[in-house]
C-alpha cells in the first residue's frame, strides 16, 4: 500500500511540476466546447439536447491527450525500468499511476462539468446526473486508457495509435452515460445507468491494470 | 551466483551471440567489453531480465532483483537529487531515511547539490548521482552498462573503491565498458560477431 501512496504523491509532484501536461489537454477540450454555442447558436432547444455529448466527448478528449504521456517520460528517463526490476511489485505502481492520472485529468473534468452543463442549459437533474456519471465514468476511461499507453510506449507515433485501439472500448461507457444524462434531464428513474457505470469500474478497476502491467513489460522488451 | 546456459539472441536478423555459457559466483565481477553493436547492452538487459528475446537459460539463483544502471539513468529531470534518490529506494522496498540518502550522495561528492532537479545538472553529475544508488540500495547483485561515461577520475576511483568493497563483501557485479577497470577478482568475457 506504501508504494501505491509514494506513487500517487510522486506522479503528482510531477505534474504540479509541469503543469502544461495536464492543463493543456484540458484547455483545449474547454475550448471546443465553448465552440458549440458560438457556432451552433444560443438556442437553449438545440443546445440543450446536443450537450451530454458534448461534454462526453470533451471528458474523452482530454482522457486521450493526456493519457499518451502517462508512461512516456518515465520510459524515456530509464525510471520504468527500475519499476519493474524493483521488488514492489510493478501492478501497485501502476495503480499509483493511474490514480494520480485520474486526479489531474478525470477528476477535474468531473468538477468542471457542472459548468460546462449550465452553459448548455442543462437543468439541475441533468446536471447532477452529469457530474455522478463522469465520477463513475472517467476512472473507467483513465483505467483501459493506461492499456493503451502501455502498448503504445515505444512507438513513434503512439498518440494516434492509442486514440484507435482504445476510442472504441469507450463505447459502452459513452452510450451509457450520454443516455443516463438524457434520462435524468427528462426526469426519469437513471438508477440502471449508475449501476451499470459502476459495474463497468469495478471490472476495469480489476483487470486493467494487470493489463497495463503486462504491456509495460512487452513494451520494454523490445 | 549466475549461471548462463547456452544463451542465443538476435537482434534485426543478425545474431549477437550463439551459445554463450559462462558463470559468475560471489565476489566476482565480470568485464563484457566488444566493439559497438557487439551486443553488450543486450546481454547486459536479458541478464537483468529486462529483454526477453532470446533463447537458453539465465540462471540468478536466489539473487534476482538486481540493481540496474543503464544508458538511461533512471533520474527524472524535474525531481532533486534526493528526491530521485528516495525513489529509488521506495521502489527497490527500502525504508530509507532522508539522513542515508544525503550521505550516499556525499559518498559520490555531490553533497551540496541535493536540492538541485537533475534536469539542471551536467551529464558527469547526473552519473554520479545515479551511481549514489549503489551506495544506499543492498542489492547484492548490480548490473552496470558503461558506468564509467562521463566521470571524472575522481569518480571513477570512488566507483571503482565501491566496486571492490561490494565484491569482497560477497556481491556480484556485471558490467559492460570499453575501458580496463582495476578490479580485484575480475573475469572477462569478450563479445564478437
């Protein structure tokens, strides 16, 4: 457990230290959402029913810009390699990791949400749906996101790869959640969609990170 | 004590090494000197279980976790000498105390740069602060790729001081470099192609 909470402060440490890593992906998903009302127009009718997928894909934007970096620098600088040549075992780094990945992207995203849905005229059910949905949605996200990026460490060109083996394992959350938000603005019953969410979190919170490890240790072997 | 059976690698079609065996036990350190490309680093990587790659066997006993130097140092830029120190040790499941790792950095004289991210410091500091790790981590096996880039004599006399009291102490030492290193109990193993 001690190495997980080293992880985390020292990843954290790391980002406060280069904040551009984190702070750009997430301006640059603000700003093309603050696109939509200027280029579709102040309608409160045609915002409203674009805005959960909107929001949706700004979280999954920003997951995807900045989970390219997760493991990069660490495998540039030679660190990765003390990771798993070290005697904690590299599965609790990894999850330090991706904890402290979630905290700087998901978790702000989460945060930020509500802003984004009163920008769109979402009502107050809507809005609480968004938030409850992107706090089970976006560790999710980060979780198979560190698959990606573990597979993808020594390659070149690995952002865009990444965006290609993982956008499509995002389905089941995008759906679930974008229809969660649209039956929670409607009034609805959305306990179904939550449970549904956090199934889906609780079985990446098993198995992707032993995924991860797996693909850091091919991707070093190389 | 190591143990290589009949080990065979190759690397973009062209084989490195066929068959190579050799042992190496407690208190000995071998030299793995070759031109460039001969595959040093290789064998220095599948040794430390990093590549895997390659056929036969690699035989570590009881002694696996080694204590890994390459060409990447393992220092990250944006985090002090003492910072990447006490990393290191979290990682390797040492508890240290911030007092041990100050010391381990005096040993390689650079004392008074604990606070100063590696990222500002010179390529020669950087080794050095590297090479503090074998002055504070217990691994009694290391692993070193060209440990003697970039260090001053100086230096090198302090690794080599090292060296020697790891050996006699029952420790094992592979290391790959271009240079003689004057080591008591030393082995040679020269790679060619």
């Amino acid at each position: 457990m001690r190495i997980i909470l080293l992880t985390v402060k020292r990843d954290l440490l790391l980002y406060f230290r280069k904040p551009g890593d984190i702070f750009n992906p997430l301006a640059f998903s603000l700003l093309v959402i603050s696109l939509f009302p200027l280029g579709v127009g102040p309608s409160a009718d045609i915002l409203g029913e674009i805005s959960a997928g909107i929001i949706w894909v700004a979280a999954l934007l920003t997951t995807l810009f900045s989970i390219d970096l997760m493991f990069k620098e660490d495998y540039e600088d030679g660190t990765l390699e003390q990771m798993i040549l070290g005697r904690e075992p590299l599965l609790l780094v990894v999850y330090g990791k991706i904890i402290a990945q979630w905290l700087v992207g998901g978790l702000v995203i989460t945060l930020l949400s509500p802003l984004l849905g009163m920008m769109f005229y979402v009502n107050t059910d809507g809005i609480l749906a968004t938030v409850l949905a992107l706090m089970l949605a976006t560790p999710t996200m980060t979780l198979i996101g560190s698959i990606g990026a573990a597979l993808t460490l020594g390659l070149n060109k690995g952002g865009v790869l990444i965006a290609i083996l993982i956008l499509p394992l995002y389905l089941p959350v995008l759906i679930l959640g974008v229809a969660m938000i649209d039956t929670a603005t409607a009034g609805d019953n959305y306990a179904g969609h939550v449970l549904w969410l956090a199934a889906i979190l609780a079985i990446s919170i098993g198995f992707a990170p032993l995924a991860t490890e797996q693909g850091i240790r091919i991707s070093l072997s190389e | 004590m190591l143990q290589v059976n009949n080990l065979s690698c190759e690397r973009a079609n062209r084989e490195l090494f066929r068959n190579l065996s050799f042992e190496v036990s407690r208190g000995v350190a071998l030299r793995i000197h070759g031109l460039n490309g001969s595959g040093k680093t290789t064998l220095l990587r599948i040794l430390a279980g990093l590549y895997q790659e390659f056929e036969g066997d690699v035989d570590w006993g009881e002694e696996h976790y080694p204590l890994y130097i390459g060409h990447r140092r393992g220092l990250k830029a944006l985090m002090s000498a003492r910072e990447n120190l006490f990393w290191s040790a979290a990682i390797n499941g040492q508890k240290t105390k911030l007092s041990e790792v100050d010391e381990a950095l005096r040993q390689v004289s650079m004392g008074g740069y604990v606070d100063i991210a590696c990222g500002s410091m010179s390529e020669g500091q950087c080794g050095r602060v590297s090479l503090a790790r074998l002055f504070l981590l217990h691994n009694p096996v290391w692993i070193l790729d060209e440990p003697f880039n970039a260090i001053d004599s100086t230096g090198v006399q302090c690794l080599v001081e090292r060296i020697n009291k790891h050996l006699s102490s029952g420790g094992i030492l592979v290391l790959s470099s271009h240079v003689e290193v004057p080591l008591t109990n030393l082995q040679e193993l020269e790679l060619r192609y």
